[in-house]
C-alpha cells in the first residue's frame, strides 16, 4: 500500500498515468493497442480538468492510491465497472461541458437575426400592425422582435406622395412575404403585391362565377380599349355592344360599361372581357324584373281606379304619368275635355295631377289613363244652360273644309257647317269668318250624349229678312211669305249670280260639297 509519505518521497511517482496501474496495464506486453486507446480516450477528460487538478494538489496522491490497491487485487475481484469512471465522464458531466462550453462561444449576426425573426416562406402573406408612418416608409410590427420597414411604393399603387395616405398607425394591414432575408437581414414586406393577389384572386372568382362588372374605359388601343378592373383589362371591338367606327372607339374613353370576363392569362395576368355579353344579360334581367312588375301591378289595378299622379314624361301625343309602381299614358285627347293642340300647354313636368284608369292592356304592357274624366263634364253643363233656339256669341277657334269651330265654353265647341255661314253659297268658311272673329248665331241642334251642338249664322239673317220683310209690306199678310216665293227668290238669285260669272272653268269644276256636311269636324 502507498501512503501519503511515500508518495512524496518519489515524486516521478506523480506524473505516472492512471492506465499504468490498472488491470488492463498488465496485459499492455501482450497488447499495447488497448492501452494507446485508452489513453486517447482520456486525453479530452485529462484536458478538460487541467484545471481542477492543479488547484487540488491532494487529489493525485489519493487517486495513485486508489489505483495502486486496485492493481493489488486480484482480476477476478475486480469489476468491469471500477474501470468506467476513468474513461468515460457521466452523463450529467457531459451536459454541464456541454452547456459551459456553448456559453462560451460567441453568437454571430447571422444567427442573431435568425433568432430576431421567424421563418418566413416566399410568398407567405401575414398580417402587420402599423407602429409608426412617416413620408417615406412605414414601420410594422410581424410579431417579432424587431419591426420591419416597408417603403411607400409598396404601400399600394400609383403615385404616393406619402405613406400616410395609405396607412396609419394601429392600421392590421395584409403584406405579401417578397425575400425572407433582405437588407440588415430583415425580411423583405409588400402591401402592394398583397392587395393584388387579393384583387386578382377576386377577377378570377368573378371569371369562373360569370359575374358582371362595371369598368371605365381609359384608353382607345388598336382592336379594341382598355378598361380598368384593378388591372388593365382588353375589351375587343367586335365584343362591343355599340357599333362605332374603329376610328371613333376614342368616344367611349371614360364612360363606365358593363363587362363579363371572357378569359384569363393566370400566367401573364392579363384578361379579356365582353361588354356585348354582358348587356344582353342586362337586358334579359331587366324584362324579367320588367315581367313580374307588370304582372305584380296589372293584378292590382282596375279600370276605374283613381290615382295621384306625377308627370313624367311629355310627348307630343301625350303625357306618362307614375301612378305608384307603374307608368301609364295620358292620351292628349283625354288631357282636358277642351281640344288640346300642344300637350305642353296643358301640362309640364313634375305636376301632380288626378287621373283614372280608362283600360288596361296586361299582354302590351300599357295602362290608358284620363284627367278629363275626373273632371266635371262640361256638355252636362251646357245642356243646363243652354237649348236649342237659342241664341249665343263665341268667337271663332278654328276653321275646317266643312265649316268653322266656336268656343262656347270650357271644353264645348260649337259646329258651322258651312250652309249655316250665309244665306249665299259659299265655297269656305273663311268667306265668311276667321279665326278669333266673335260671331252671333242660335243653337239648331244640341245633343249631350253625342257631344254635338250645331249653330247657324243663317237663321238669324232670315229672321232679320223676314223682320223687315213685314216693315215694308205693313203687315198686310201677318203670315209673311210662302215658301214657293221664298224658293222663287232664291232661284232669280243664283240665275243672276250665274248670268254674272263668266269663269269657264265652273262647268268643269266637281260639284262643292254638299252645305252643312261634317266629315272632316271631329266631335270633340
């Protein structure tokens, strides 16, 4: 056994290996590979506690006497496991080496980064918070630990005078993944290129679903123009609903119309559209709203039925007015029970008037309505006022081929036909009268039902004639004249008026029609 004098007594004793005392030292004549492993395999753990062993200078005496006893031993005695402990450190010494020496290692900027941010993959797109706008760029927050810089002009397209019209700070805004590792190792964000994704994943739903959009025209290109949907989009000529000259398709530049994608380049990302497509489905969907509004509408109404309405339109044949959820049309003859020349003098726009339904015509889609319906008949009230006999003055409104019109009140007018202008033969009223002249004559016919009154300028004359016909002869023949006599006179008269017209053309000329005939006097 060493003890502790001994082992200062020889100290070459101290620099000798641990192996050398060990069991495996005595087989080293026979076979020395082992013992060169072995050594090798304790160089790492003799290094590592170089340290250790030269602070506790106590320790190696300790340990050569252990080592010297278990050569005493005898092999048998001797377990395989006393061996381990000076070959192979124990597991958690390795972990504590392990961790003291990756402490004592520096951490590059590579790697730094790297911990900074997460892995983003190309393309990815994230969600950002905006930290801070300035003009040039905007600051936003990944949910990492350092926020990342986006320039304006991936803020969004077109000219940016300043980020800050685009973003604000707190804005959650979607920005596309370009670079995972871009300038100082951030990565490399895009709003712009998010926002069109976006847009194009849109123009590709609306491609496959056949959905109509609305697009303005920006510019006039050989073939065709270029309508703006987020991207620039072709439309043909041939696929335009309106027909213009290739040389005028310039006018269409800045209107909106209708369009339907008709096909897609994913790969280059451009796209062609039809506006000739899509009106004719604007059409069709229009008359099949306009189906079941009249349908919804001609099974509510019923002739007779009044209305408040407004007009909206004025034609030269009438007036449409909306009735409430439909349209129907005031006949200019049913504007007032006065002849009506021009609807505008009636009427005008924007006027709200009482009207009736009249007829209805569901398969035509029209409604006919009246105003003057509503409106106190005025040949009622002529038939109160007046009766035949007597006698009126009314200026003359117009003159017909067969006669002339009177106004005899609102909405009554008066016939003179032209054998009740003069006892003469005449060949036009305007012989006689002219418009706007006032003339006195009595009412020879009146009928309401017929809306029909007859005057005549004549029959007042006669009177006159036969008033002074009795002056002159004194009343000898209280019964004035026969009719032989009257007819007797009238014939010297037409003799004489026929002696005096020489013209050679009144033997040629077609009989005048006949005296009093109306075929031309509309009963109104």
């Amino acid at each position: 056994m060493w003890n502790d004098e001994q082992t200062r007594e020889n100290p070459t004793d101290e620099t000798t290996p641990m192996t050398e005392t060990t069991p495996e030292a005595t087989t080293s004549v026979s076979n020395p590979e082992p013992t060169a492993e072995i050594e090798s395999a304790s160089e790492p753990i003799v290094a590592e506690s170089n340290d250790a062993l030269a602070t506790d200078s106590t320790a190696e005496p300790v340990a050569e006497t252990a080592s010297t006893e278990s050569a005493a031993a005898s092999p048998d005695e001797v377990p395989a496991e006393t061996i381990a402990p000076a070959d192979t450190p124990s597991p958690a010494a390795a972990m504590a080496t392990e961790v003291q020496s990756a402490a004592e290692e520096p951490i590059s900027m590579d790697e730094a980064i790297e911990q900074s941010f997460p892995s983003f993959e190309p393309g990815e797109v994230i969600q950002a918070t905006v930290v801070q706008v300035d003009r040039e760029a905007a600051l936003v927050n990944v949910g990492t630990k350092t926020e990342v810089k986006i320039p304006k002009e991936e803020l969004g397209t077109g000219k940016i005078e300043s980020a800050e019209e685009v973003v604000r700070v707190g804005d959650t805004i979607d920005v596309k993944v370009v670079r995972t590792r871009g300038e100082g190792g951030a990565p490399v964000l895009s709003k712009r290129e998010a926002d069109f994704d976006k847009l194009w994943d849109s123009i590709l739903e609306a491609y496959h679903n056949k959905e109509t959009l609305e697009a303005m025209v920006e510019d006039a290109v050989k073939g065709g123009v270029v309508v703006n949907i987020g991207v620039r989009c072709f439309v043909p000529a041939s696929q335009i609903a309106r027909r213009l000259p290739p040389n005028q398709l310039d006018r269409l530049v800045g209107e909106v119309i209708p369009i339907k994608i008709i096909d897609v380049d994913e790969e280059r990302r451009k796209v062609v559209a039809s506006n000739r497509l899509a009106e004719e489905e604007l059409r069709k969907q229009r008359e099949e709203e306009e189906r079941q509004r009249r349908e919804r509408v001609f099974s509510s109404l019923k002739v007779g039925q009044r209305f408040q309405g407004v007009v909206k339109r004025i034609a030269s044949y009438g007036a449409f007015v909306d009735i409430g959820e439909y349209e129907g049309l005031l006949h200019i003859s049913e504007m007032s029970w006065a002849r009506v020349e021009n609807p505008r003098e009636v009427l005008k726009e924007g006027d709200v008037i009482e009207v009736v339904v009249i007829r209805l015509e569901p398969e035509h889609g029209k409604v006919a309505l009246s105003r003057r319906q509503v409106m106190p008949d005025p040949w009622q009230l002529a038939a109160q006022q007046y009766k035949e006999g007597d006698e009126i003055e009314a200026p003359i409104t117009r003159v017909a081929r067969t006669g002339a019109f009177a106004r005899v009140m609102e909405g009554v007018e008066a016939f003179l036909p032209l054998s009740e202008l003069s006892s003469k033969r005449v060949k036009s009223a305007e012989e006689v009268v002219q418009v706007g002249e006032t003339v006195k004559g009595r009412i020879i016919e009146l009928d309401p039902r017929r809306r029909r009154m007859v005057v005549s300028l004549r029959a007042p004359e006669e009177q006159r004639a036969v008033q002074e016909h009795r002056q002159r002869t004194g009343g000898s023949k209280p019964s004035g004249f026969t009719i032989g006599e009257r007819l007797s006179s009238q014939l010297q008269q037409l003799r004489t008026e026929a002696a005096e017209t020489k013209a050679p053309t009144d033997s040629t000329e077609p009989d005048a029609p006949a005296a009093g005939t109306e075929t031309d006097a509309p009963n109104d």
